[in-house]
C-alpha cells in the first residue's frame, strides 16, 4: 500500500463516489478516536523494533569484541579503554532492553493497534444501517447513535489495559444491529453501501494482505538464504577447527581464528533468527494467506444471489477480527533478548 487507510478515509473521488452514504464513509465519531490510536500505535510500533534493534547490536557487538579479545585479538594500545568502552555498550544495550519491558512499548504498541483496528471494524460494521436508511439525514442519525454507543463499549474495554488482547473475543466484538423501523428504506443508498464495503472493506483487506504477503515472500527468498549461508559457514568452520587441532596442532594462531570465525557465523546466525521472530515475518506470511482466503470466501457468498448483506457482513468484521486476534497472540509473543 502507497497510502495506509484508504480505506478508512478515501480520496476526495471516493467520497463523492459514496455521497449518498458520507455518515459512514466520512464521520468524527469513529474516525478521530481511530487517527489517535493509529498514530500512537505506529509512534510505540516504531520505538520498540528500532530500539529492540540497537540494544540487541550493543550487546552483540560487545560479545564479539570479548570473543576476539580472548582468541584471536594481540595486545595493543588502548585495548583496555576499548574494552571498557564496549562494557560500556553492553550496558548500554541490557538498559535499553530493561527500559522496553518497564515501559511496556510493546503492550503500549499492541493496545494502540488493537484499539485502532477495533475502530476501523466498528466503521464498516455500521454499513448494514444503509439497509434502513430512507434518507441521508436519517442514515446520519442512525449511523452516531451507533457509532456513540460502539466506540463509548470500545473505551470501557480498553479501560482493562493490555489484558484486554487476553480476553478479546471476535463474536462478541461484532455489534447487533438494530432492528428495522418498518420505514421504505432508499434503493441509491442500499447500493452505495453495498459497493462501498465490498471496494473499500473486501477488495482494500484482499489488496493489504496479498500485498504483505509479497513483501514477506521477496524478504524470505533473500533471508532463508543468508541464515542457510551462515549455518553451513559455521557448521564448516567448526570442522576446520577441530581439523586443524587434530591434524595441525602446531598452528594455534590459525586454529583460533577459525574457531573465532564459527562463533561469530552462528552468533550472526542467531542474531538474524532474533530478528526474524521479532519481525514475524513467518507467522504474519501464513496468516496473511488464511486471512486472503476466508476474506475470499466471504466474496464469493456476498456476490451469489444467497450472499444477504446485512448477513454478511457480521461474519466478514468476524474474519478480520479473528486474524486482529491471531496478530495479537503472536506479537505478544516476539523480543529481542539475545
């Protein structure tokens, strides 16, 4: 995606495309509380992975440098404020880490995300309404009264803190609606909403998830084979070494570096693999992939004469925030403790 949450504020076109439904594709209620908790959630997302990062080099860095000193490194000026220096880096790499588990950045990152995609749920759980409206002005009120009462259950969910990810259930997380008025509801504004949540619900879900799905297959290609490469590099120097004690005891000099060279290959080794897991580049590329084929499935049935759209949607807002839970099970699971 070019731009992020198209699909909770579309382009100028769009709105003018859906006019007959703006309460719902354009409304305050839901959108601004869902801007504060996007940005916080993208602010915490992006201190906790750069900050994650750079401790976990501190203390490699430092491990490396003790590794060297004690195998392969001669004496030479100013080793010892180097190697106080690299203490130093150590430190200051353990501190970050301690700083991320008291502050919570990752639970304050997580809650943020869930909270904004609890929102983004709520906004198009709304849709359904278009099936009684009989006029815009009537959709308007009909949409904030819904939209005051969904985000004011919302608010006193996440009053819990991070254990609310802990006790989130997609079922009860879809809202009923309320029943019709017995009114002739507008023909332009039932189908206004029904193009309106397959472009900007379905097709928007289907387009993010096949597009990160891309991204993490390029990334995979090129990461699979560095860890493959530093493996079978560690995995063949360790033999070298004890070849080299075995057949060449003299050539200690030779032998150390060789061992200095395993250690560091299966360091880097468990370095990427701590990066990896942090990224969740395994697990978001298989959820993703069920994520694309439920929402799919939904597709289909929405499109078939039988697909009822007041029916429907529920269980497509169920499909998303099922793969919202899956996310946050594995997130919570993800650090960057070397």
């Amino acid at each position: 995606m070019q731009v992020h949450n198209r699909d909770v504020f579309p382009t100028p076109e769009i709105k003018q495309l859906y006019s007959p439904i703006e309460p719902i594709v354009t409304n305050e209620l839901v959108d601004k509380p869902f801007s504060a908790h996007e940005e916080e959630a993208t602010r915490m997302k992006r201190q906790y992975h750069r900050r994650g990062r750079f401790a976990l080099l501190l203390v490699l860095f430092s491990v490396l440098f003790t590794l060297a000193e004690a195998l392969v490194l001669p004496d030479f000026y100013g080793e010892h404020q180097l190697s106080i220096l690299l203490v130093i880096c150590a430190v200051i790499g353990l501190a970050i880490q301690i700083h991320l588990i008291k502050k919570k950045k990752k639970q304050s990152w997580l809650l943020h995300r869930f909270a904004a995609e609890r929102l983004r749920s709520i906004k198009f759980q709304a849709y359904p309404l278009a099936l009684q409206a009989t006029s815009t002005p009537d959709l308007q009120t009909k949409v904030n009264a819904f939209y005051t009462e969904e985000v004011a259950h919302l608010q006193t969910e996440l009053n819990a803190g991070y254990a609310v990810l802990s006790r989130f259930s997609p079922r009860k997380a879809v809202a009923k609606l309320p029943p019709p008025a017995g009114s002739t509801p507008s023909p332009e504004i039932i189908s206004a909403a029904q193009n309106a949540y397959r472009e900007l619900r379905l097709d928007y879900q289907i387009h993010f998830a096949t597009g990160e799905i891309q991204l993490l297959q390029e990334k995979q290609r090129v990461g699979y084979t560095s860890s493959d490469v530093l493996y079978l590099l560690g995995a063949g120097l360790t033999a070298a070494a004890l070849a080299c004690k075995v057949f060449f005891p003299s050539a200690a000099n030779a032998s150390d570096w060789i061992d200095f060279s395993a250690v560091t290959a299966f360091m880097l080794s468990l370095f990427k693999a701590i990066l990896d897991n942090a990224s969740l580049a395994e697990t978001s590329k298989a959820r993703y992939e069920d994520y694309v084929r439920a929402l799919e499935d939904s597709d289909a049935e929405l499109t078939s004469a039988a697909g009822i759209f007041s029916d429907r949607v529920p269980i497509i807002e169920r499909v998303a925030l099922e793969e919202l839970s899956h996310f946050c099970q594995s997130a919570s699971q993800i650090s960057y403790r070397l």
